[in-house]
C-alpha cells in the first residue's frame, strides 16, 4: 500500500490530511481480485486511510474500530485515489472521517479509530 503512495500533505492547524495513492494494475493481487474485472479491494482502501494517517502523525498505528465503511463505486487499478481525512489530533485514540475520491465522484467513506502502537495501553513500550 505505500508503494502505492504517490503524494501526501498534513495541515496541523486544520487537522487534514491529504494524499493521492494509485495502485499499478500489473500486481498480483488484481489477478485474484476480480480475473476479468479488477477492482482495488476495500481493505486496501481502508489501510490507504491508516497510512495517510500515520504519515502525517508520523506514528504507528492500529485500526481499532471502524465506526461506519461505505463503498459507493468500484475503484479500478491505476485510477487515482485522492484520500481526504479530517479531525486529526494528535491524541490516543485517534478518531477520523475520510472521504476516498477518484476524479468529482466519492469512492468510499470511512469513521475510524485508531490506537498508537507502542503506547502503555497496547502493553508495550518503545523501546522493548
């Protein structure tokens, strides 16, 4: 999914994150995904969200719940995902909306928490 990543921007004062991602049509996973018909999967769709994410935290991060998904067109290999997330702070948990356009038309929507991986919480700690 990072390779995947094309470009990326973070506005602290706005809580906004922005990137667009575009998947090459030759990978492996479009041949399963569908033959004939490929389509980039929801849960690339929904890990795009969690790396735009931890870029503009510069965190690790883990989906804790994904409050509501909605997939409203297919998405086709070598299309360009431009991801939309808002309400970034930096806190623990993370809570987010983000929206997953290609060209005017929304894709997907996503609400979805996420938890800093190493915090005491996860039980574990930097450093172990």
């Amino acid at each position: 999914t990072k390779d995947a990543l094309v470009s990326s921007r973070f506005d602290r004062d706005s809580g906004e994150a922005i990137a667009v991602f575009n998947f090459d049509a030759d990978l492996d996973l479009f041949k399963g995904h569908f033959p004939g018909d490929p389509i980039v999967p929801g849960v690339h769709q929904i890990e795009i969200v969690r790396t735009t994410l931890e870029k503009s935290l510069d965190a690790q991060l883990r989906i804790q719940r994904i409050k509501s998904a909605k997939f409203v067109r297919k998405v086709l290999p070598s299309e360009d995902l431009h991801i939309v997330i808002t309400g970034i702070q930096d806190a623990d948990p993370v809570v987010v909306k983000a929206i997953i356009k290609v060209g005017d038309e929304v894709a997907s929507r996503f609400a979805m928490e996420f938890s800093k991986v190493g915090d005491a919480a996860d039980g574990n700690v930097h450093g172990d």
